[in-house]
C-alpha cells in the first residue's frame, strides 16, 4: 500500500483511531511506521526508537519503512538493541548532572557542587515545613478525634448521629491535607475499628454511589472489586453492593467499630443527597455506628440553613476551626523564608508578590511552598554562583574557575563595592579586587562568614523588635522592610520607627518590655530558629544591662509608692498640660510643664538609657547592600510568574498575530502586527478574525484570505492548496476554542473570544 | 476609513452638538409636571409606519409635524423625558426591524420594497446610534454642559436628523474601533443588530473532500516557507529538556501550552526521558504515553494501560497507586497529549489524573491546546498537579490523528460531516477487517432483510428493521463465525464504532440490533458482500 491509500484509509477511521490498536486490524496495515500507529492508540508503553529515527521522522506524512504492522513495535525494540546506544559514560553525565553554565564552560565539579548544595539545602526546608504544617492543624485534630470518642455513647441515648462541622474556610485544597491526616490519625487510634470514608462531591453523584463508595470503603477498600451484582456477605449471603448490610455483617465479623463518614466539601454536595444519607445513617444508627463530618469552606449557619430541618434535628453537632490560612503562611515563612535554616534568601520583591498572590487568589499554603521550592531550584540550578554558597572550606579554590571570577567582577555588588572603597580611599583593595584573582578569591571565601554575621544580626534584630510588641505591622512586612530598607530605629516615620513608642510607656511597662527583650535574648526566637544571642561577651554585657536598668526603675518604683507620687518620664503625655483657668471672668490658657520629681527625671534618664542600649542591638543594612549578596539572595519575578502564573491567552495571541516573536523568519519580519501573506495561514485567520464582528461570514472570511495569498497576490497559490491551508487554519481556530458553529445564518461562524 | 468613536473625549465634544437633548438638568424634573409632549411620539411613529406608507410620506409628514410645533416645543424646552422619548423610538425600531427581517426572509424585493427597507433601516440603526450617545452624554454633560446651549427644536427636525445619520452611517465602518478593551470590544460587538455581514455563501466554492485535502496537504508541508524556523523553534525547546526533566524530577509536574501541536516536542522528550533518566526517576522507570485527543479514549483503557505497564495486578486507581507505594522502585512517567481535548473535560478524568500525578513516583508532563485550559481544574485538583508551567509554541501543524480538519471545518460550517454512509462506506469498512467480520455483516444484513421481508408489510416504511440479538450470535456460532459470546461482541463493537449498526432494546428489555440503512441500499451491500 503506498502512502497515499494508507492517508485515505487513515482519514476514513479517523473517527475512530481506536480501532487501530485493535488487534485484528493491524494486519492489514502494512507499512505504519511506529509513530503514525501509536499516534492513533489511547495509550502506550514508550520504548525508545534509535535516536536517528526520533529526530528525523518528524512529520505526519514522512514514513519510515520499516516492519510489518502489527510486529512493528517489536522490531523497533530488537532494532533499538542492536543499534548502538550513546556511551554509557556520556549517558550518565546528562541524566545526573545538572548542564554545565558559562556556556558549557562550567566544571562538573562546580555543577554537581550546586547540585549537591540543592540537595543539601531544600530537604531541610521541606521537612521544617511539613512539621509547620502538621503542628498547624493538630489542634484540630485533637478536638475532633476527642468529639468523636467521647461524645459519641452520650449522644446516642438520644440516637443522634454525632457531627463534626470543620470549618476550613474557603480553600479546598487545604481540607485535602487535613482529612487525609485526620483518617491516618482515627485508623491509628482506632486500631482497625474505625473505618474512615471521605466523600468529595465530584465523585458522589447519587445516594446510590455515596453507599456503595461508603460500603467499599467501608469494608476495607478493593476487595471484591470484580463483583458487579453483588458481593460476598458474611453468612454467605450475597448483597448488593450499595446495601450496608453487607458493611454491617463485615463490621459485626470484626468485632464491631465505627464508621466514620467525612464531607469534605459539604458546599458542593447536592443538599437532598446529604439529607438522605444522614437520614439512612440515623435509622442504621442502632447496627452500625456512624459518625459524620462536614468540612464547610463558610459557616455553619449557612450549611444548617440550606439542610433540612428534619435532617438536622438527627445531627448531633460541634463545630471546630481550622487554623486560618494567614496564619499558617506566616509561620511558615518565619520557619522557611526568615529562618536561620533557609540557605536562600528570597528577597523583598518576590516574596511580597507570593504573600500578595496568596491573599489575592485563594491559593493555598502549597502554592506558596511550592513557588518557595521553585525559587531554589532556579537559582541553585540557573545561577553558577550559586556554588559559591558552600562554606569557605568546602569551596576548594580548584572550583573556582576563571569564569566565576569574572562573573563576580560583573555583579552589582561588586561594582558599589569597588565604587565605595575607592570613595572612601581605598585605592589598594579596589585595585586588588579588579586585578588579582587569589585576593578576590579570599574575598570570596569570607563572605559566607560575613553572610552568617549579617544573618545573626538581622535575625536578633527582628525577634527585638517582635519583642516589643510595639510594631503595627505584620512580621513578614517587617521583614520586607528590613531586607529592602535595613532596620534603623531612627527612621521616622518608618516600619520601625518604635522610639516613641518605648518612650511613652510607663515604669510597668518598661519592666514587662526589659523582660521580653531579656528572654529574647538569651533564648532567642524559637520559630525562627535563632537561638539568642548566645553566650559571647556582647551576650553577657546586654543582660547587665538591661538587669541594671530593671533594678533601677524597680527601685524608683518602690521610691514613688512610698511618696504615693506616680512616677512618670517626661516623655509620658500627662508630663505637659495645658491648663485653663478663669481669672476675673477671663479664661488663661496656660502651658504648664508638670514638675518632675527627681524620681522621674531618674526614670526618664533610665527610658533613654534602654532605648540608646536597645538601639545597638537593633540595626542591619538592607540586603543588598552587601558584598556578594546575589550569590544567596534571589529575588527574580519572572521566573516565577511565567511558570506559576501564565498568560495562556496572551501566549496565544502573540504566537498568532505576531508569529515572527517565536520564529524569527526573515519573511514575516516587517509585518509587525499587520497582515502579510507569508504568516502562517492561522495566524492570518486570526488577524482577520480580531477585526471581525461577533458573527463571522467564512465565504467572506475565505475571500479576504484568498486574496492575500491567492493568485493575484504576491504568494500565488492556487485556489486549492490555498483553501487546505484555510480549512487547517480554521479548523485550528476551532480546536482553540476560538469559533464555534453558527446557525443564524448559512456558513457563518460565531466569535468566542474577545481577549 | 477612521473608526467611528475612538475615544470618550471625541464623543464627548460631538455629543452637545448633534444631540442637544437633555443638557441642563434642572430643566428636567419641571418637565414631568407638565404635559409630555406629543410631537417625538408622532415622528417615531409615523417613522415606524413607513413600511405601509408610501416612500416620500414620512419625510413629509415629519416636516410637517414639526413645522407646526415649534413654539410649543420651544416651551417646553424642546426636551422630552428621555424615557419617553426613548420608548418611542423604541418602538420605531422594533417595528422597523421587524420590517427589516420580514425583508431578509421573503427574500424578494421590489423597488418599493427596497426603499422602504432602506427608511427602516435608516430609523434601526438611527437610534441605535441615539442609544450609544445616550451612554456618554452624562460625560458630555458634565465636561461641556456649558458650551452648547439648550436645544433648538429644528434640532429634532428629522430632516437634519436624517442628514446626520446618513454621514453616520457613511462612517460606520465594517472594522470596529481597533483600541477598545477586550470587554468594550465584546458589548460592541454583540450590540444586537450590528451584526451586518454578507450574504455570500461558499456555495460556489467546491468544499474540499478528504482525499483532496490529504493529498494537497502532503506537497504543502513540505513547501512551507517556515519549516527551517519551525525546526529551529523546536530545538531552543529541546535545550530545555534537561531543565524540564529537573523539574519532574523535583515532584512538580509539567504543563506545555501554546500555539502548535506539541505532539513530536513530547515524543521527544519521552526519547529523552528514556535516554537520560534523571536520578530521582528510578532505574525502572516506565514512559506511558497517552493521546487525549483519540475521541474514543476511556477511563478503563487508561488505567489499563497504566496498570499493564507497571504490571500491577489491579486495574483501579487505588489498586494502582498502592501497588506503586509497595514497589518504591518503580516509577511512572505519563506524558499526556492535549490534557485540554473535549474528551477528558467530561467526567472523572482531571481528578484521575491529578490523583496519579499527586502520587510521588508518578510524573506527569501534559501539553494542552487551547488557551482555556486553567478553567478544568479546581484549586484542589490544581494542588495535587503542581504544575509548572511552559510556554511551548511550536507552529507545527497538528496531525491528522490530533485534527481532524476537513470534518471539522465542515461541522463548523453546518454542512454534513464525513460518515461512514450508504454502500461504498460499509465496504470502505469491511474491507480493513478480518474475514469474519465481513461473514458477521453479511449475516446481519440478511436477516434484517429477511425480516423486513416477513413482516415488512405491517410496518411502517420509516421504521428501521431490527432482529434480536441473541438470534443473530446462536446463528453466528452456528456458522462458525464466532465461538463465544465474548468474539461476537468484540465484532458488534467494531461495527458499532463505525456506525454501522444500532442497537436499543425494546419494551420486555430484548436487545434488538438494526442497521441505518435503507432497503436498497442493504441489498446493494448484500450484493456486494456475496459477490
């Protein structure tokens, strides 16, 4: 059969390709090559082709001669055996190893060095995340396995079903995560006794699949799959597989237990379905034990209004809350985005725009994880810097390539490094760094040192100014802040800005705010992992001082008690009254600074005192005024939205009204934006079809078409090639949900899409 | 020719002169105390009424009207109520339309007619015109209520009004103003009435037939003026293979999309995929491609197949996803074709999937064809994906299997689709299968025909004949064509996928097989299979 009459046989079964991977048939085609068969099947076993054959035999129409049909794959196996495979050693350079950067330049040392400092530096974060987020809903689920054991012998003296109403707020795809925990922890406390059924909407269409899902579950999953009219019970009897008393002869069989039914998204159920079941569930109540839960995304004064009143006098309720996503984000990123265990420091810009998309779209905590994820494997696997992030040890100076140093010499940093030190008159270190590599190497290797300093300081920084508890803003703006504008407490008005603050409190106060800043820092700031400031000299002078100051203002307090004065600063706002008095019928407003005892210029010296201390312990530069910050700071946007947030309908119209972005084809170059003949014949539809009306004429739009390219045209194509390209085009069109079909009027398309 | 209104400051400044309309406000609310008047309600009716009368009457009579009014109109501030004035032209233009689509239908015109259509076109699209300017005239009002001072009546003349529309309409241009927003774009478009396109029909053109278009399609791939660039585009994405099997290997998955089939960049990366395994693919690492786009694919074929190749013993999803976790050194990569086809946007696909991807020795890579794809899943179908997404345009052409072009382009147009019909389609199909089917067919042929021949009399002519089932397979397996009931349905079923037989079951639930074919034309098949 030549290749023409296998395309018309091919275009005749088309409608159905199925057919093709049907056995009986594949006798009669001959010469299919491999491609154009499985193109037709539903699905298959990949086997690799011999590399020459994947690459060339590209098109639809060109074939390769090769086997019989049906053995065809066979051959095409046996063949690939024979055929010489890639060496093996080159083999495994592209499947384990990252490509090589600088243009290929690169070492594999330094790549695998990066690649191994990924592997070193994510799993850490994943599973410090993980623990984040199970803590975050323990609670919960505490409660809820509590309600479920304890409540449930009370409550069914009055033969209720007992309920749990799991308010988790409107993001479905965090239920996932916690009614997959809670089934592990009901099987792991039930020992086998409590069965778990989740029930999602999308796959409970009817009370009859809602049973029978119950009931397989119910029974332990898969077993007796096969059996479409009925299954096995435990007297020999057989059931249908939708009745529970087939589950109840099985639970009896196990010596009892409960079941627990769970609702994951109680929203989305049809309210008749869940009416019924629970309605079944209390008339089983006395055989089978069950219990229910509903995750409800809004309230339970909604959900209750919607359900029967009948329906919910057989439920016996309590109601639990999930810890609120906000929440849970925000430990999250103190744990993995501001902690001492993230090797990257994502910066300011980017994670503003992923806290921003978690609030905008309801997406969950996984989405953040996920883009966090993905900010480390850019960087570690896209920036050959990125290697430069090992300790100085590890960094062997072999690794060190010229490359990287030029690399450096090209960094931003660098360069107001280099800008700086010549300001400043250091005319010798910036020489060196510019000329001599073994200086900027040793540069080099002291800037993870310096990265930990900076870390340190940052970090004591931010748990001070937590705190004080005096700060209106949220931890991760301040944290923002910090990394993009430093931390100064001078600055006001700013993020920071907590001077007055401080100075205003009262004697109490100052005591309750020494303490805090005492704990801090000796013991640090668990949640972010740092862990004080340690036991070193500067350590011990702050908690001297601040233990003097607290003696201080607790001896002026004992001094004003026994005076029964109140002792207050001059800071205080009652320190300065405005006083009005009426003189002769005449009111004087009178300025009256309040005279201050000697105890409170004392305690007014004693604020200043702490709060000039308070202020050598708080500061750090933003991030990017660091040496070599890029090398651990990632910040980049693009990456991130083109991968997490595409443009699909963007992506699409500029492929097709200016198809020369993506091909770069000398022909369609001056086009920009406008119609010429050479552009891809959909890609001319598509400009055509953007002027058009809602309603679309195709002899019409055929004539435009023709004309640009048909004979009289500069392209000069014949009538009937021109009008195959027209039908692909079209049919393109279609297939992207461009136009439909229109019956207004004869051969007229309708329009669909206007963005 | 420039777009009509490109701009609100355009239409602003245009507004007060053509339309003095309602410009002082105060004006307004006196208004409806006294008398609406009369004279809008005349024109516009008498405007309407044109279809009876005669061509020359309405200007005329219009003329008249306001001639006669003038003073009245001048007390009155020459306003209506814009609601008053609007339900009358409302009316007019109901009416004309009416007349308008009277036209279209009954197809001939006369020169009477003609005119008549033209006034009543002129009234449609006249206030039509009056209902957009009506939308900016608070702009209008507000930027230069004082420029214009309050109407004239002879404004309403509809001698100027009627010049005024015909200029508009001069300008109506058949391109719409090109720098609205999308939605701007939508409402103006779906304006009802606007929608003037041509009469032309392709029935001059001679449609393309399968054979023409697969033969000229081959000599024109290959005459492309962009092939070199296409090639080219394809390999800056196959540098990234290495990047994207990064990515599955760190558990994300992978979603292709833009303009182009993706088919052969897949195929390649499965080429890839197989030849550098990245590391956390383990060495068994088993590649399943699958076709979204074949019409025909099925939930059990696909877990079938998934099954088959990790050799689980259970063909459920469940049964599978166990059996991966009990055999932590199996993988399984699923690249899947066009994930956006119709076929899997129906039903339990998306979740099937999104559950296989969520599993942590499953990775998915799946392209999709069109620019709606996000629309199929939900957040939390979307969370167990973790997709990350690459813009893959290609500009190849979709291949026969992914498009079906000339079915497509001619169920789009409305004109009948490529079925396996009448006699030469049957033997079209018999052909490519195996001998028994053929014998299968004839058998059924016959006895529908035999049984149209025993009682054909009694039944109505338009009754498709149908013999019983479980007949035809005991005479079947009588004739050797088939030895178990298993074969006979493996044989209707290929029948059944072409649309060569029917199938339903009567009142007492006996299946009954039928063939949609006329009488003769069974015996011309019947002929032709004997022979």
């Amino acid at each position: 059969m030549n290749t023409f009459t296998r395309q018309r046989v091919l275009s005749t079964l088309l409608s159905n390709p199925r057919s093709f991977c049907l056995e009986i048939k594949m006798a009669e085609f001959d010469d299919t090559s491999l491609f154009q068969e499985d193109d037709h099947r539903v699905a298959y076993m990949f086997t690799a082709p011999p590399i020459t054959t994947a690459a060339t035999n590209t098109s639809p129409t060109t074939t390769t001669k090769s086997a019989p049909g049906r053995p065809a794959k066979r051959r095409r196996v046996s063949e690939k055996d024979t055929a010489a495979p890639l060496p093996a050693q080159e083999k495994d350079d592209e499947g384990r190893q990252w490509p090589r950067l600088f243009n290929g330049l690169e070492s594999p040392s330094a790549a695998d060095l990066r690649k191994k400092t990924y592997e070193s530096a994510w799993p850490v974060l994943e599973s410090e995340i993980e623990s984040v987020l199970r803590d975050a809903n323990r609670q919960t689920l505490e409660e809820v396995v509590e309600f479920l054991n304890s409540d449930v012998h009370e409550c069914e003296g009055r033969g209720r079903v007992p309920a749990g109403f799991i308010i988790t707020g409107p993001n479905i795809a965090g239920q996932d995560l916690l009614f997959s925990q809670l089934g592990d922890v009901l099987a792991e406390l039930g020992e086998g006794r409590v069965r778990f059924v989740r029930l999602r909407a999308g796959e409970v269409g009817n009370l009859k699949g809602g049973l029978k899902r119950i009931v397989r579950e119910g029974m332990g999953g898969q077993e007796g799959g096969g059996g479409e009219d009925g299954r096995m019970g435990g007297g020999g009897r057989r059931y249908l597989d939708y009745d529970l008393e087939a589950l109840r002869m099985e639970m009896e069989g196990r010596g009892g237990g409960r079941v627990v039914v769970a609702f994951q998204d109680s929203e989305a159920f049809d309210t008749g379905l869940v009416g019924e079941l629970v309605g079944l569930f209390h008339s089983w109540q006395d055989r089978i034990q069950f219990s229910v839960l509903f995750g409800i995304a809004t309230s339970v004064e909604l959900f209750q209004a919607r359900l029967l009143k009948a329906t919910a006098r057989q439920l016996y309720g309590a109601q639990f809350d999930v810890v609120q996503a906000n929440a849970v984000l925000e430990s999250v990123i103190m744990a993995a985005v501001v902690g001492t265990k993230a090797q990257l420091r994502i910066g300011p810009g980017l994670l503003r725009k992923l806290v921003r998309r978690q609030q905008e779209q309801v997406a969950g905590v996984g989405a953040f994880v996920s883009s966090l994820k993905y900010a480390y494997m850019n960087h570690f696997y896209a920036n050959p810097l990125s290697a430069l992030l090992v300790d100085g040890q590890k960094l062997g100076k072999e690794i060190l390539q010229p490359e990287h140093l030029e690399a450096v010499r090209m960094l931003e940093s660098f360069k107001s490094h280099v800008e700086q030190s010549v300001e400043d008159g250091r005319l010798d270190h910036a020489r060196l760094l510019l000329e001599n590599d073994d200086y900027l190497k040793g540069r080099i290797n002291r800037q993870a040192a310096k990265r930990q300093q900076y870390l340190g300081k940052l970090l004591q920084s931010l748990a001070l100014v937590i705190a004080t508890e005096h700060s209106k803003r949220s931890f991760v703006e301040l944290y923002e802040a910090a990394l993009e504008e430093g931390i100064s407490l001078d600055q006001s008005p700013g993020p920071f800005d907590l001077g007055d603050a401080i100075k205003r409190s009262t004697p109490e106060e100052l005591i309750g705010l020494i303490k805090r800043v005492m704990t801090v820092v000796v013991d640090g700031n668990p949640s972010l992992h740092w862990n004080g400031m340690g036991i070193g000299q500067d350590a011990e002078a702050a908690i001297d001082k601040f233990e003097a100051l607290r003696a201080d203002v607790e001896r002026l307090i004992e001094t004003s008690k026994k005076k029964k004065t109140s002792l207050k600063s001059k800071y205080s706002s009652q320190s300065r009254v405005l006083r009005t008095t009426v003189v002769a019928q005449k009111v004087q407003l009178s300025r009256d600074t309040a005279t201050l005892t000697e105890e409170d210029n004392a305690f007014t010296a004693a604020i200043d005192d702490f709060f000039a201390f308070f202020k050598t312990l708080v500061g750090c530069e933003p991030l990017s005024n660091l040496f070599l910050n890029e090398v651990w700071q990632y910040d980049y946007h693009l990456p991130y939205e083109d991968v997490f947030v595409p443009r699909p309908g963007a992506t699409f119209a500029r492929a097709l009204s200016r198809p020369h972005d993506y091909l770069g084809c000398a022909c369609c170059d001056k086009a920009n934006c406008s119609m010429v003949g050479t552009l891809p014949a959909t890609s001319i539809l598509y400009h055509l079809y953007s002027e058009a009306g809602a309603s679309i004429n195709v002899a019409d739009l055929w004539a435009a078409y023709y004309a640009l390219v048909g004979e009289d045209s500069e392209i000069g194509m014949d009538e009937r090639s021109a009008l195959v390209l027209f039908y692909r085009g079209l049919a393109e069109m279609r297939a992207m949900g461009f136009v439909k079909q229109s019956k207004k009027k004869a051969d007229h398309i309708a329009k669909l899409k206007w963005l | 020719m420039p777009p009509k209104k490109t701009t609100n400051q355009k239409a602003a400044a245009r507004v007060p002169r053509k339309r003095p309309a309602t410009t002082d406000p105060y004006e307004i609310p006196e208004e409806d105390e006294i008398e609406p008047p009369k004279r809008r309600r005349h024109a516009a009716t008498v405007a309407a009424d044109t279809d009876d009368a005669t061509v020359s009457t309405p200007s005329a009579s219009r003329l008249k009207k306001t001639v006669a009014t003038p003073i009245k109109l001048n007390g009155l501030n020459g306003i209506d109520t814009p609601s008053r004035k609007n339900n009358a032209d409302r009316s007019a233009r109901r009416k004309s339309a009416r007349a308008l689509v009277d036209r279209v239908i009954s197809g001939a015109i006369s020169d009477d007619e003609a005119e008549e259509g033209d006034i009543a076109r002129e009234i449609y699209e006249s206030s039509e015109d009056e209902e957009d300017e009506e939308d900016e005239e608070g702009e209008g009002e507000n930027l230069n209520g004082e420029t214009e001072p309050t109407t004239t009546p002879s404004k309403f003349a509809p001698g100027r009004k009627r010049k005024t529309t015909t200029t508009r309409t001069r300008k109506r241009s058949p391109t719409p103003p090109r720098d609205l927003p999308p939605h701007e774009q939508y409402f103006f478009q779906n304006k009802p009435g606007l929608s003037k396109t041509s009469n032309n029909t392709l029935s001059s053109l001679q449609l393309l037939t399968h054979d023409e278009y697969f033969s000229l399609s081959r000599d024109l791939s290959s005459a492309n003026p962009h092939r070199t660039d296409i090639t080219h585009l394809a390999s800056l994405h196959v540098s990234s293979f290495p990047q994207w099997a990064f990515e599955l290997s760190q558990s994300f998955s992978l979603c292709l999309y833009g303009y182009g089939s993706k088919r052969q960049i897949l195929h390649k990366f499965a080429t890839y995929l197989s030849s550098h395994p990245p590391c956390s693919l383990g060495q068994a690492n088993k590649i399943v491609i699958i076709n979204g786009y074949t019409p025909s694919i099925t939930i059990r074929e696909l877990l079938c197949s998934l099954a088959s190749a990790v050799s689980s013993p259970t063909t459920t999803l469940p049964g599978i996803l166990s059996y991966l976790t009990t055999h932590p050194k199996i993988t399984l990569t699923i690249l899947l074709n066009s994930v956006s086809s119709p076929y899997l946007r129906k039903g339990p696909f998306q979740s099937i999937i999104s559950t296989l991807a969520s599993h942590a020795q499953v990775y998915l890579c799946c392209t999709t064809d069109s620019p709606d794809f996000a629309l199929l899943w939900d957040s939390a179908v979307g969370t167990n994906f973790q997709f990350l997404y690459h813009d893959c345009t290609t500009f190849c052409s979709y291949s026969p299997s992914e498009l079906e072009v000339v079915d497509s382009v001619h169920e789009l147009l409305g004109r009948k689709t490529r079925r396996v019909g009448g006699k030469e389609g049957v033997a079209f199909v018999l052909r490519s299968l195996p001998e028994n089917a053929k014998s299968l067919f004839r058998l059924l042929v016959g006895e529908v025909l035999c049984a149209d021949e025993g009682d054909g009399q009694g039944q109505g002519q338009g009754e498709e004949m149908s013999v019983e089932y479980r007949m035809v397979y005991n005479k079947a397996v009588e004739e050797f064509i088939c030895s178990s009931e298993m074969a006979f349905r493996t044989l209707l079923k290929e029948f059944h996928d072409h649309q060569i037989i029917t199938s339903h079951k009567d009142a007492l639930g006996t299946e009954l097989l039928s063939l949609p074919f006329g009488k003769e034309e069974l015996e011309g098949i019947l002929e032709e299979l004997t022979t």
